[in-house]
C-alpha cells in the first residue's frame, strides 16, 4: 500500500495504519487523510471517516505527555463548557504506526493562526475575537485545585510542584522519595524566572545590562508577591496558535482549545502573558480588549501589575530562547532582547 509523508516528526504513513487505528476504537471507515501545516511540532493529522471528522494525534514528545492531555481534557469537559475534543481517545500500544497515538474528535471553526483566515478579516472581527478569547480564558481558570501541581501519570492525580522539575520543564528529572520542602508559588515562580534569566545569559543571549533590568522587574514583583489565590488551571501556551473560533448568530466564540501538554495549577496570572504578547504584535487595543473581557469575569487582585510584568519577562525569555534556538525569530534580529521585550513589559507593568 502506498505510502505518504505527514511530516518530519510522523513521517510516511499508509491507510492501513489509519484504517487500524479507527478499528481499534470503532471509528468508521477511512474516506481520507490531510496533514496539519500550522503549528511548530507537527504531531496531527486530520482523519475523515464514515462516521465524521476525527485528528490522529501521533508521536509524543515525552511518555507523560498524552495520559497528561486525557487527564485535562477529561477535567475540562467535566468541569465547564469549553470546547475541548472529547472523548480523547489514547491507545499507547505501539503495534500500528510505532508509536502511541489519540484520536480525538475534530472540532468546528477557523484556525486563528491561519493568515488566509484571519488576516483578511474587518478591525471589528479581530476585536471580537481578542473579546471571545478573554472570556473563554476566564472559564478555563475558573477550575481550581486544592494545590499548585502538575498531572503525574504515575499516581493519576496532581502532584505538588516542585523547583527542580519546574527549572527542569518539560524534560523530566529524577525524583526520589525524599522531596525537597515544597516553595509557596510566590517563591517558587520568582526562582524559576531568575532561572530563565541566568541561562540566557550564561551562553551570552542577553547582557549583563539586560540581566539588571530583568532583575530589577523580579524584585518589584517580589514586593507585591503573595499567596492569596485559589489555584487554577493554567495552559501556559494560550493564544491563537492552539484555537480554532467561529461565528454563531453573529457573535465571535471561542470554538476550540488544544495543546494540553504543558497545563497546570498555578497562579492564573501567569497565563495571560503568552495572549497578551501575541496581541500585542498585531494591535495594542486588540490586547486591551482581550484583557479587559477576561477581567470582566476574573477579578484583579492588588498589585496585579508588578506580577504581571514579572510573568511577562518570563514569558519573553522563554519565547526568545525557543526563537533562537530553532531559528524561528519573526522579529527584527537586530533587536538586543531588552529592545524586543520592553514594549510588552511597559504594557504589563502599566495594566491596571
């Protein structure tokens, strides 16, 4: 049978691995298949069969990764009414394609990190769909948990977080059976963005210039550090690159949500950074309204604006290694990190 190629991390793949695939789940007959251009790692596959539209998702990067996505999409879909793809189906028998996959259903709308679509827009519907995405975040963090944690395959539930893992993240690390004493999130967060900092600097991707201005930004947000949050659910790579949205009845709503490898509990603040630095690159009043939708049913607490800042850094520092590291920059690569970063900070710390 021949085969065809659905990228670099899939490889050449034929209808009978689909077709036995679908029959290990009774998903209907293959009609076709259609690779999934966007997105940076290429796991997915869109898969039309007898019995509708499903994605194959394949090739995980790490052992943890789908069983942690099942746990969340199953908590999302019990929880609240987003739209996330349910039942996500997990088979992690390696016997078909040689490794493990999910098949999950394909869900309605238009990818947002499609230029065909989006770009050819009106002002007024890329403005609705920041509003929609705010208000789909609010519900997303109003799922809470007694702790701040990831998902741990091993014990099925949420596990404390804890800094060596966290510095580590997503790689895993050993653990043993004497943890470390668990750091509030407060003191925990500001070690890991101090982390994040002193690597870029240690292979000479920011200055010592930089670093003090970083550490600067920590300092002030230690100052308005607490505790006083319920934790809540966190994706920490929420943005139009993992959504799909529609129209109904004229209004603009968040129709999809994917990309559960990196959810967690945590301080829900921190997960308005990645939305709102992506806005930021195409409208400053595209962020305003996404925030201000969000904080119509998400209340701000005191001194929200030195947090935020903080998160913001981490935020840029993480995306300016990705982007330097794969060769991905999309800005000026003349820019030191320090003037790329500064506009999103200045948005973060002056948001009230």
């Amino acid at each position: 049978m021949p085969q065809h190629h659905y990228g670099q991390r899939l490889g050449m793949l034929d209808d009978q691995q689909f077709q036995a695939a679908l029959d290990r789940f009774r998903l209907g007959t293959l009609l076709h298949t259609e690779p999934i251009t966007s997105g940076n790692f290429g796991q997915n596959v869109f898969v039309t069969t007898s019995q509708g539209e499903f994605v194959l998702r394949g090739s995980p990067h790490f052992d943890w990764q789908f069983p942690t996505e099942q746990f969340f999409a199953y908590l999302l879909h019990e929880k609240s009414q987003l739209p996330i793809p349910w039942p996500y189906l997990l088979d992690e028998r390696k016997d078909i394609f040689g490794w493990s996959y999910v098949l999950m259903p394909r869900l309605p709308g238009y990818q947002t990190a499609d230029p065909q679509f989006y770009d050819t827009l009106p002002e007024l519907d890329r403005r609705h769909i920041a509003q929609a995405m705010g208000t789909a975040l609010a519900e997303l963090h109003s799922i809470s948990w007694p702790i701040c944690g990831r998902y741990d395959p091993l014990t099925q539930t949420i596990q404390p977080l804890q800094l060596q893992q966290e510095l580590a993240w997503p790689f895993p690390t050993a653990t043993s059976l004497q943890q470390p004493p668990q750091l509030p999130f407060s003191q925990l967060i500001v070690k890991v963005v101090r982390h994040h900092l002193e690597k870029q600097a240690s292979v000479n991707a920011i200055t010592n210039q930089e670093v003090n201005w970083g550490t600067q930004i920590i300092e002030q947000a230690v100052q308005a550090a607490d505790d006083d949050f319920q934790p809540a659910l966190v994706h920490a790579d929420y943005s139009k690159h993992n959504l799909v949205v529609e129209r109904l009845h004229g209004q603009w709503r968040v129709s999809g949500i994917f990309d559960l490898m990196g959810f967690f509990f945590g301080n829900s603040e921190m997960d308005l950074a990645r939305p709102v630095a992506t806005l930021l690159e195409e409208d400053k009043s595209r962020a305003e309204l996404f925030l201000q939708a969000y904080h119509q049913a998400h209340q701000i607490r005191p001194s929200f604006a030195s947090r935020f800042a903080m998160y913001m850094l981490m935020d840029r520092l993480v995306i300016w290694a990705f982007a330097k590291s794969s060769q991905k920059r999309w800005w000026d690569e003349n820019l030191t990190f320090q003037q790329w970063a500064e506009p999103f900070i200045s948005f973060a710390s002056q948001y009230v």
